[in-house]
C-alpha cells in the first residue's frame, strides 16, 4: 500500500482536506489511488483534470481548480528572505515559506471546499465523490515526489521566479547530462608509457562508505522508504564480491593446469591479441570488443559481465605479455574493483539519445586521493580506448566509461542475490514490490534504461539528479572556501569564494554580485546550511559564525570530512593543520650487551626486550597514562598548544588492540620488526645497540676472492660474492635473482670454493640440484673456475654417493626420487638452480626439496619473482624456513595489498624485511651496466637425449667404416658428410631423419632452447635464433609456435624481399613478434635487427667471424642494451671437442675462418674417432 503525505507539503495538502471532510468521504479515494483506477492526469494552469475508471464503461472526468496566486508578491516574499532563496534553488521548499505566505495572506492550500471548483460526471454528487478525492491523493504523491507541484496548481511557476535573480536559467544548472556530452571530440593526444603504471598505488583509496551517506540525504524524493539501506547494502556487497576469480574446476578436472594455462584454457591466447578496444553506442550500451584480429572478441550473453570477469581473470604473470591496451584495462580493472572493495563509487543520471535515462557508476572524484589516482591514469590512456563512432573521446572520460562498464558487469549479475537475502531477513523494503521502486532498483543496478514519460513518474529523474548532485560539486566553474580562524579555542568560520580558480579569493557578497554564477553559488549554499544549520541566520542577518572548542570538535570530526568531500576547499589555522592521533608504538632494546656476530641474530629472543607504548606525536605514554587522560577528555583536545583527536570509534580500536598484543615475540618477529620499522601497524624504536646490530645485517664487508678461483669477478660480482658468504657465516639462507647472463652461477661457486677453503666442507657437503638441461652447464664451470673443488654428478641409472667429494650436482627429479638417499648426507650448503621450480608450494618437487636437510641454503633465480608473490614466498620459505609466516599470513599481509591494491607501502615493507636475504640487479642498474661489456658470451651445454645419443652412434660406426676404407677426395667427403649428419642429430632427430614430426623432448638442444626462451620470455624481451639449415629452422619454428601460442617467423634465403622487409618490420616494431629465427646465410648481411637483445646461435660453423657477423645483427649502433649471446653445444660430442679447440688455439680459429670445416678433413682415422666418439656427459 503507497503512503500520501511522506513530506511536509504533501501532508499539509492532505491535511487540508481532511480538516473540512466532515463526512470522511475522502479515504474512499485511497483505494482507487492504490489500485491505479485514477489516470491520464493533466496540470494546466491552476486546472487539474483527470480519467477514473468506475463501475461504468467509460472512466469518469474529474476537474479540479484553484485560485491562482500572485507570482509578484511571492517574489517580493523571497527577496526579503535571503535563506529561503538557496533553497529553492536545489528544489527544497522550505516550511518557512509556508510561514511567510501565510503572514502576507497568500493560501496555498484550500480551507473549505468552496475554495476550490471541483467536478466530476459521476452520479454522486456529494463533495469530494471518491473519484475526486483519488485524484487528491495522487496530487499528494506528485508533491511529495516535487513540492513544487503545489505551486503549479495555483498557475504559478516559483522556479521560474528564481531565474529572476540570476543571470542564467536554472534548469541550466540543474541539468541531466546528455550521453552526447560524454562524446565530446578529444583536443588531447597523449601517449601511453606502460612503465607509469607501475607507479598507482590503489592502497590511498580511503574507505568512502560513511561519507557517501553523509553526503546524501536519507529519504530522496524519487523512492517511498530510506534509500540509503539499498545504498548501504549494495556497497557492503561489492566490497566482498570483487575478489572472485572464475571457477576452472571444470577446465582442470583431468589434470592440474598453471593459473595461466587454466586461464588460456578458457578464454584463449590473448597474448596474440594485437590491441583490446570497448565500442559503445548512442544507447550506451556496451556492443563489441575488439582485438584487431580477424577473430574479433564477440562475448556471449552479457559483453560488459563477461568483460568484468575477464580483465579479472588474467594472471598478473601474463600482463608483461599483453599488448598495451590489454594491460591498461587490466590496470583499469584493478582500480574498479579496489574502488568497490572501498566503497569509493557513485551513481551518476545520463539521458540516452532516445530519451531514456540510464544510471552509471563511476570513481568517487569528489575524494582527492581517487581524484588523483584518475589523473594519473587517464595520463596513460590509449587514444582509442573507447570508440564511438569514430569519435576521440577525452581520456577522463574514456577511463570513466570503461570503469561504468566493468562495475555494472558485477553489479547487474551479482547484486540482485544479495538484496533478496536482505529482504528475507528484513520487512524493508516491502516497496520494492511496487512497479515504480522496481523501476528506480533496476535504474540503479542492473545498468537498465527508462523513459519516465507518465505523469506519476517525470520527476523521478531530476529528482535523482538533484539528490546525486552533491557528489559532482567539484565540476563548477568557482570554488568555495570555508575559512576556520582560531581565536583560543573559539573558532570562526567564513564563507568565501574564488571565481578565478585559486587565484584570488573573495567575500561572499561581493561574489553573489557576480549573476553568471549567482544561481549557482546560491545553491552550493543551500546545500551547505543542511550541514551547518546556523549558516541560515548568517545568510539573514550577515552575524558570524563563532563557535566553541566543544561545539566545534563536532563539526570537525563529521562535518569538515564531509565537506572537503563534495569539493568545499577548507582552510585551516596552523594550530588545526597537524591533528594528533594516538598510535601503538613498540620499542626494542638490548638487555644487555651485544656480540655483532653469528650467535645474535640466532638467539634475538633472549637478548632482545620490547616495550609497547601509546605514542601521541613525538611523545610515548604508558597505556595507564592514556587511559588516565581519557577519563578526562575526549573529541578534539588541546595539550600545550597542539591539539589532539581522541575519536570513540579509533581509540576503542586502539585500546582492544593493545589488549590482545602479544606477551612474547618470536625471533622472526623481532627480525622483521627491526628491519621493517613497523610490526602489525605499530612503528618500532631500536636502541642503538639494536640499530648497530642491524646495519650489520643490511649491508656487508668485503670477503677476499679465492685466490685458487680462475676467474676474474666483476665488481658486483664481487659484492654479490661477499653477500653471499656473509649470509652464510650468519646462518641465514640467501635468494640470488640476478638477471639472466650476469654471472649468478660464478659468484655461487666462487661462494663455494670459499666455504672449502674455510674449512667447512670438511665433514660436510655441498648439494646443487639443477634442471637436468643445465647440468652440463654447471660442471663445465666449476672444471673451468675452481678445479680444485671435487666433483661428483649424481646421475644415471646405477647412480651412488661417492665418499670423496666436495660437491654434489643431481636434478630436481632425482632429488624428488632419491630424497631419502640425499637426506642421509650431512650436507653444509643445498644449492637449488632455477629455483622457480619449486614455485608451487604444494608439489611434490617442492615438498622433496624442503624435505633435504642443510646447514644453509641457496636459491638462484633469474626470472622476476616479485611478480608472483605467493611464487616468491615459497623460494623465500626454502632459504629462510618461517621467516614470512605462512602462505596464508603471507597473502594477508603482503601479496594481496601489493598485488591487489598495488600497496607501495607494504611492498616497501616487504623489501625491508627480506633486504638482507635476497640479491636482484639487472643488467640496466648504472652500477652494473658500467661493468658489463657490450656483448656477453656464454655457452650452453645440451646432453644428448637417449634417441640422440642412439642415432649418433649408429651415424658414427656406420659412417667411420665407410672412411675407413676410402681416401682421397672420396674420403674427405665422406667426413663431411660425417659432421653434417652428426651436427643434424645434435640439432634434433627429426631434422636428421627428415620427418615431420617433432617434439621438443626428443632434443636436448631444444630443451636447452626452450628454457632460454621462457626465461627471456619473462622480461618480454626479443630473441634472435641462428640456424645454417633451412631444414631445421622449418622445425624449429613449428615445435616453438606449438610452444608459445604463436607465430615464430622464418627468415630465409627463400623468402621474396616483400615477406622479408615484412617480417623485419614486425619483429623490430610489434611487441607480439618477440622471437625471430634467422638463417645464418640470410642473416649474414644487411639487416639490422637491434630491438633483439638475445642471441642463439642453435648450430656453428665453427666460423667465429661468421657467427660475430651474425650477432652483429642484433648489436649495431642504435643498440642501447647489452646482447646476451647463447651458443648451444651439445656436450661430450664432437662439438664441444671442436668449440674447445678453437677456443684454446688462436691459430686453429684463424685457419677455420677461411676454410670453413675443411680442415678436420686432415685428420688421421684415429683422430677423427677421438673427436667425433662420445665421451660421458652428464
């Protein structure tokens, strides 16, 4: 049942009859009022007429005049009263117009019947008929909806009177704004820079919940009951939603799949994806998305849900691979579901072009940190972000659009639920039931369009407009200032205004003599005088406004935030500028004295005393102390001359939270504390035995290089040496993450050879678990750089522990299968390569190598590992067991904030506390660049798989018989063709073979190649492959696009020179082309491929100059970073034997520059078998 009379004016217009309906005649029409019976209403001048429909065919005609009323004289009634004015200007009547019109004899409402000529064709012809008095009561709920109704009907427009006093319309001010206004042609072309988004911090969203509800009114017009509920739960809602991913139990039922191939599984490779454009409509309707290939990325059912769930979806592991577009929504994304965790978005009226009204939401911009947060990334928008009829949008406005979208794909499919649990626990709001308030619920949430065209209902929009337009102050062509003046603890406030935007600031009268903003200012105004109701005897009587420190604490608690909200400009007296707030503060110090050595950091607990306090500004207080001082005193404090905010809500959080801190920290607390400067929120004091202690820890003193190492380090080699053994002398476990090519494996054996030089591998051992590919690797460098450490490679089928070693190489696999073998060896020092394999922290893999028990611990890592934090957690937790709490304490406190609000503060925190125990340069550091030379060669050493290693016997003993019995020319051949075979079996057995099909197993070459590519994959950086066989380069090509998911261009002495400047073009200008395979032949000369900053020679000629002219491709002026170059061998063949050779004799490499491979030709039977037989390899 509808209630009449909700507001004063409709109340009084009801009230007005009900004092002359002697024979209660008038409640009749409340029932046909309910039921719809009464229609077609019309207001024309001071007559109403009206269609009801009675127990007759036809609906019976109803009209109802009143007398009219003087505009002149009410006019005259405003303009004497100042404080009236504003009000009306927002559309509030204000009861002291009512007062007013009264003393000058003016009647708004009838005071018997005869005031009014009312009729109806209705046979009754009592006064009011039922039908009369249905019309009645829906005039009651048209002024209810817009009390300016009742002026209406007595002919007088009292809006129109107010554009009197102005120079400008009033409608003009309080207009709903045009979808066409959204589409304004852009004047700002401004580039994209990715690199800037990593500099939003989302974590400055303030919680904007309360202060929304502040800001708006309790009970709009336009909805029967309290709209804030609605409001309010909806938010509540929203803040739990956002954090969903899709459920890929469906994807993942047959095996487990990564989070990138889960993602990949459903909604396919959009690393290909070449840009990512929303196109929207007139109707504001989200109609396609763009991808810009030929498939473009159509979504079924609803594009703006599935668009929501999508950009939510991507790992943040694959953004590095996206094209720029992808990862701005991505960032958009972010930023949208931080702004409804926050509570920090509004609904904003717009008017389609087919006169429909829609309801958006968009960022709070009224808030200063959201407002900025906007700035910054509209800086970054892609030009055509948004499309609408080709038409280039402003770049707020296109982020706006994108984020409305994003926010109805949650909230239309998502909120519904949510509000019918509410009602089931609520009788509110039984409206909702009603045709009407259903209409305003699916304006507000489900992104739905309505016309409002009936006469029950045309006011509803400018009724939404006018109660959201508090939140859109900010958008005015002035701004207003609230001075506060600080007279000893009595405060003044003053209402001044700047036309000129900042530059000049004005009294209030002298800007109100201003008539282009007259109106405008006039109604900020009245809006003000609702927060601060003594503003209104200002506005009449011009008196000050002095208030005292008590009855201003609370407006300064809960008025000013308000204020500052909606865009008011509040200017505070220094004495107020600085509010102090209690806060936990906790001090360590020493109990006594302190050894800076080993044993300290091991036994912190007992050493080390802590103390918490409440700290107010500089000063710390006992929690007695404090209580004392709340006995006294609460809100808004002054304590010699600085003031002090004790609000109830913070300090009954502070006090409970005092009351649950902990009697005892741990040793890994303690250290984080320290280190960190802030435990649980509290800030931390060190004494200066403490500090003295930690500054050990956080830097460290050189450590002389092995003299016995054949290696000269670089200097940060040397310095991540020194690190090295210094966390090792500590206790404590080190994470190295050096880039690719920087020499992790050097420092890590140079740190080796220093603890055998030291004595500590006497009884103890050293473990290096690696990935099998890189085995080899790893004992050609520690032959090469520290022969005098003893080797011994656990590996093969009959594989045993040696008695006499120094160090133990095996792979993951085997240290997975042999975990309790290796766990029954004292081990002094576990080193684990390519740590991401142990990534996962619930594999099997992972669990094994936890499980290997070790006096210290190394994890070397070259992939950026602070992109996956809950990744980097599990290789922390290897190295430092416990030290950053569990995966679950861990994503509480440090990978949601910074993956999910981008928190610098606690990714700040986070490299504090791990600063001492891990290691990352990049080749870009000024202090490494300098370091490094221009190119950097390092070889990688592929074991043959046992297909190969099969092949390349049988070629050897089948071809060898065959030389053995020739010579001459035949015999030279034959060898040839020997090396040619043998470098095609290295490569891979199907490039032998000649077959079609091939896998990367089958090669170790291509396992090789495949572990480079995916580190360099990580950077998003370029590679160039090098191969001198059509053949192969066929192969490769297909086994890597199967691999990666995409295209990997060929470029051959086949292609015409169109394909071939094509080709080029992409892979130096497209960031999708990151991997380019080049035949050694057509890459040898004029090309210049310089965004490459990898090379991979797959196959050599053993032509040095060949093979520099072919790096040379990728490092050519204009080049501006240093080239890592791979040379792939495959280990304990006749590669290696040949690449050595070379290598050590000057005069051999001279000699293969001019002939090629024609000199092993020369070679006796007994040589050739020595170089081309295998030799053990791991």
């Amino acid at each position: 049942m509808s209630i009449y009379g909700r507001t004063w004016w409709g109340k009084k217009w009801l009230q007005s009859f009900n004092e002359v309906d002697y024979d209660n005649r008038l409640s009749r029409g409340r029932t046909y009022a309910n039921t719809g019976r009464a229609f077609g209403i019309q207001i024309n001048g001071n007559t109403i007429t009206a269609k009801v429909s009675g127990s007759r065919p036809h609906p019976y005609k109803v009209k109802i005049t009143l007398n009219e009323l003087n505009s002149s004289a009410i006019r005259c009634i405003i303009e004497n009263s100042p404080s009236i004015l504003p009000k009306l200007i927002n559309k509030q009547l204000p009861t002291l117009l009512f007062d007013k019109l009264n003393d000058s004899g003016i009647k708004l409402f009838p005071s018997n019947w005869e005031e009014m000529n009312a009729s109806c064709n209705c046979p009754d012809w009592a006064m009011p008929c039922k039908h009369i008095a249905a019309v009645i009561y829906l005039i009651a709920a048209e002024i209810d909806k817009n009390p300016f109704v009742i002026f209406n009907i007595h002919n007088c427009d009292l809006l129109s009177l107010i554009d009197d006093f102005g120079n400008g319309k009033l409608e003009n001010i309080q207009s709903i704004l045009k979808i066409n206004d959204l589409f304004k042609s852009s004047s700002k072309v401004k580039v994209y820079d990715q690199v800037n988004l990593n500099d939003i911090d989302l974590s400055t969203i303030p919680n904007l919940a309360s202060c929304i509800e502040n800001i708006l009114t309790n009970n709009p017009l336009f909805f029967e009951k309290n709209f804030h509920s609605i409001l309010q739960t909806a938010y509540k809602h929203w803040q739990k939603y956002p954090t969903g991913k899709s459920d890929y139990s469906f994807y993942s039922s047959k095996k487990k799949l990564s989070e990138e191939e889960l993602f990949t599984t459903k909604w396919g490779s959009i690393e290909h994806w070449q840009t990512f454009q929303l196109l929207i409509d007139n109707q504001y309707q989200l109609i396609q998305v763009n991808n810009g290939i030929a498939n473009s990325f159509m979504l079924s059912e609803s594009v703006s849900r599935n668009i929501a769930q999508f950009l939510n979806d991507i790992p943040i592991s694959l953004l590095h691979k996206l094209n720029p577009e992808l990862r701005f929504m991505h960032m958009i994304s972010q930023f949208a579901r931080m702004l409804m965790e926050k509570s920090a978005l509004v609904p904003q009226i717009l008017q389609n072009k087919r006169g429909e009204f829609i309801i958006r939401w968009i960022p709070a911009l009224f808030n200063e940190s959201v407002k900025e947060i906007h700035r910054k990334i509209s800086s970054m928008c892609p030009p055509l972000l948004i499309q609408y009829q080709k038409t280039s949008i402003e770049p707020e406005e296109q982020v706006n659009i994108a984020i409305s979208f994003i926010l109805l794909g949650y909230m239309a499919n998502n909120f519904p639920a949510a509000l019918d649990k509410y009602r089931e626990k609520n009788t509110f709001p039984s409206s909702m039931d009603k045709y009407r308030d259903k209409h305003i619920f699916a304006l507000f949430f489900t992104g739905s369009a309505y016309k409002f065209s009936e006469f029950s209902n045309r006011e509803i929009p400018q009724a939404i407009n006018l109660w959201l337009s508090r939140l859109y102050l900010t958008d005015k062509p002035y701004k207003l200032y609230l001075m506060v003046k600080d007279y000893y603890e009595r405060f003044e406030l003053d209402i001044q205004v700047s036309l000129d935007d900042g530059k000049s600031i004005i009294k209030l009268k002298k800007a109100l003599s201003n008539c282009s903003t007259k109106l405008s200012i006039l109604s900020d105004m009245g809006m003000l005088s609702e927060y601060i109701p003594e503003l209104e005897r200002s506005i009449d009587d011009s008196s000050r406004l002095l208030f005292s420190l008590d009855d201003f604490a609370p407006l300064f608690l809960n008025i000013l935030p308000v204020l500052r909200a909606i865009g008011i400009i509040v200017i505070l007296p220094k004495s107020l500028e600085k509010i102090l707030k209690p806060k936990l503060s906790l001090n360590l110090s020493a109990k006594g004295k302190i050894e800076e050595d080993r044993k300290s950091f091991l036994t912190l607990e007992k050493l080390l005393k802590f103390d918490w306090k409440i700290a107010i500004g500089d000063k710390e207080i006992s929690i007695t102390e404090f209580k004392k001082l709340l006995k006294d005193s609460r809100g808004l404090i002054k304590i010699i001359d600085q003031y002090v905010l004790l609000d109830d809500k913070e300090v009954e959080a502070l006090l409970k939270k005092f009351d649950k801190l902990p009697e005892h920290l741990s040793q890994v607390e303690l250290m984080q504390a320290a280190l960190g400067g802030e435990l649980d929120g509290a800030k931390v004091g060190l004494d200066q035995q403490i500090k003295s202690l930690f500054e050990k820890l956080n830097t460290y003193v050189p450590v002389d290089i092995p003299s016995n190492l054949t290696a000269q380090l670089r200097p940060y080699q040397k310095r991540g040496f020194s690190w090295l053994v210094q966390n090792i002398e500590m206790g404590f476990g080190s994470i190295i993450a050096d880039d690719m090519g920087l020499g992790k494996t050097l420092q890590v054996i140079a740190a080796i050879l220093y603890c055998k030089n030291a004595g500590f591998l006497d009884e103890d051992k050293v473990l290096v678990v690696a990935p099998t590919s890189i085995l080899s690797n790893w004992q050609r460098e520690m032959e090469r750089f520290a022969p005098e450490l003893k080797l011994f490679i656990y590996h093969g089928q009959n594989r045993e522990l040696a008695n006499d070693y120094d160090v133990a190489l095996t792979s993951y696999g085997l240290a997975r299968r042999d975990k309790k073998e290796l766990n029954r060896v004292g081990w002094f020092l576990l080193v684990i390569d390519e740590a991401q394999n142990i990534k996962n922290p619930h594999s099997e893999q992972t669990k094994a190598i936890k499980a290997i028990a070790a006096k210290n611990k190394i994890a070397m890592s070259g992939t950026p590992v602070e992109n996956r934090l809950l990744e980097y957690w599990s290789i922390f937790d290897f190295t430092n067991k416990y030290y950053l709490g569990t995966p679950k304490e861990f994503k509480t406190r440090f990978a949601t904030p910074i993956e999910k609000a981008r928190d610098k503060v606690c990714l700040e925190r986070l490299m504090k506390v791990t600063h001492p125990f891990m290691l990352r340069r990049v080749k870009s550091d000024k202090s490494i660049i300098e370091d490094l030379p221009d190119k950097i060669e390092n070889n990688r050493y592929c074991s043959l798989t046992p297909e190969q290693t099969a092949l390349y016997q049988e070629v050897v003993n089948t071809t060898m018989k065959k030389i053995e019995r020739s010579e001459g020319i035949e015999r030279k051949g034959l060898i040839l063709k020997l090396i040619n075979a043998l470098k095609q079996v290295c490569n891979h057995p199907s490039h032998f073979g000649k077959k079609k099909r091939a896998s990367i197993e089958q090669s170790g070459k291509m396992q090789m190649l495949e572990e480079i590519l995916v580190g360099i994959s990580e950077f998003a950086e370029k590679s160039l492959i090098f191969t001198q066989y059509t053949e192969m380069g066929e192969i490769m090509a297909k086994m890597l696009e199967e691999r990666f998911k995409s295209m990997v261009p060929f470029l051959h002495g086949g292609l015409s020179r169109k394909a071939r400047d094509k080709m080029v073009n992409d892979f130096e200008n497209s960031f999708q082309s990151n991997i380019l395979i080049v035949s050694l032949k057509a890459g040898g000369t004029g090309l210049n491929l310089t965004a490459a900053n990898h090379v991979i020679h797959y196959d050599l000629w053993w032509n040095p100059a060949v093979e520099a002219q072919a790096t040379d491709r990728a490092y050519r002026i204009g080049q501006e970073r240093n080239v890592m170059v791979y040379r792939l061998l495959s280990t304990g063949t006749f590669e290696e034997r040949i690449d050595e050779m070379i290598q050590s004799k000057k005069e051999l490499a001279n000699l293969t520059i001019s002939s090629g491979e024609s000199w092993i030709t020369e070679f006796s039977n007994n040589q050739l078998k020595d170089l081309i037989n295998i030799r053990n390899a791991v």
